[in-house]
C-alpha cells in the first residue's frame, strides 16, 4: 500500500470515528431532551439529600464537640431519667452552638459550628420570635436523640418506623439494629415531613 493511500485510508477512519461520536452526542442529546424533568429530578433529589444530611452530620458532630469541651450537653440539666433525650433543632441549643453564651452553657465562647441562615424558613437557622430554629429543606426542625443517661448507645428510632408503608416492607425481613452505638443522632423525616416513614429519611448514621 502507498504513501497516499494510507493517508487516504487513515482519514476515512477518523471521519468514521468523528461521525460516530457526533451520532453518539446527538442520541444522549435527544434521550436528556425527552427525559429532561427526571435528569433534573434525580439530580436534585441526590443534591437536596447530600445538602440535608451534611447539616445534620455537622449538628452531630457539633454536639459530640461540645460534650467533649464540656462533659455535657448544651441543654439544661435532665430530669433523673434511664432515657435518652429526645428533642428537635430549636431552642437554646444552637446560640450556644454557634459560639454564644446562654444560661452559662458555653462560658468559653467556643464556636462549635457555621449554620447557613435560612430562607423562606428553609435549610437554615431562622427565629420565630421566641427562640432560634434550625430548619431542614422542607421546613421541619430536625430530630435529635442524645445519650443523656450515658450509656454508650440510643435506641434506634428506625425501629417504630411504619410498617404500613409498602415501600418498607424490608424491615421484616432485614430489621434495623435495636440500638446505635452512639452518643448522638439527627435526622430529618424527609420530603414527606413524616418521622414515622422511612423510605424518605435522612439520618447521620448510615447513607442513604
């Protein structure tokens, strides 16, 4: 074969590689163009979950900080109890969590987190007048379980989910552990603003 005809053979072949993937580009083109509203749902509904779940590791890990500093939690002193507390993101918790010194709970000033300021009431910190809220993507304060009898775990709160919620069927056959071996939880009851349903839950111990 000579020199011209293997330029010439060469050539074709890179025409036929670039019209193949001009083809290949229009196809995934055309695909997003019909599928467009469930590319940006999927896309939205992965970000939203990753935004919501990074501010509840942050509030986490912001409490364990504190208990740390402090050898207790930023709430006033628990009742005599063998339970852990229950609460939601609202109150004196989080003044005192970003660095404020309320009732004496954070006499050093120590600034244990960055919360974004809300919008709307939506994905941030906001005040209703009477006390500071920290608010997930659809509004609701999140849910937070502290080991305030100290003994290492929490009662896990997937465990009195809605077995009526056919989507969650599994748990029958793949229950979730009893209890956590942790000091803290948070989670958010999800898009339905629901505690009780699972399948839209989105919690600090475990992903999704």
């Amino acid at each position: 074969m000579n020199d011209e005809r293997r330029i010439d053979r060469m050539a074709g072949c890179a025409c036929l590689g670039k019209g193949m993937l001009a083809a290949g580009a229009v196809a995934v083109a055309l695909f997003c163009l019909l599928h467009l509203n469930q590319c940006f749902f999927m896309t939205d509904s992965g970000g939203v979950q990753m935004q919501v779940r990074a501010v509840a590791k942050d509030l986490q890990m912001a409490l364990e900080l504190y208990r740390a500093d402090y050898h207790r939690f930023p709430v006033p002193a628990p009742s005599a109890s063998h339970s852990d507390l229950a609460l939601r993101s609202r109150g004196l918790m989080l003044p005192v969590l970003i660095g404020k010194d309320v009732e004496g709970l954070n006499l050093k000033q120590i600034k244990f987190i960055d919360l974004p300021m809300a919008r709307d009431r939506k994905s941030g910190l906001w005040n209703d007048d009477a006390e500071w809220v920290l608010s997930d993507r659809w509004g609701e304060p999140f849910y937070i379980v502290l080991d305030t009898n100290g003994d290492g775990k929490i009662a896990n709160p997937e465990s009195a989910a809605d077995r009526s919620d056919s989507e969650y069927a599994k748990l029958e056959t793949y229950p979730p552990p009893a209890e956590l071996p942790l000091g803290v939880i948070v989670y958010s009851a999800g898009k339905d603003r629901d505690p009780k349903t699972w399948r839209d839950n989105i919690c600090t111990w475990r992903w999704p």
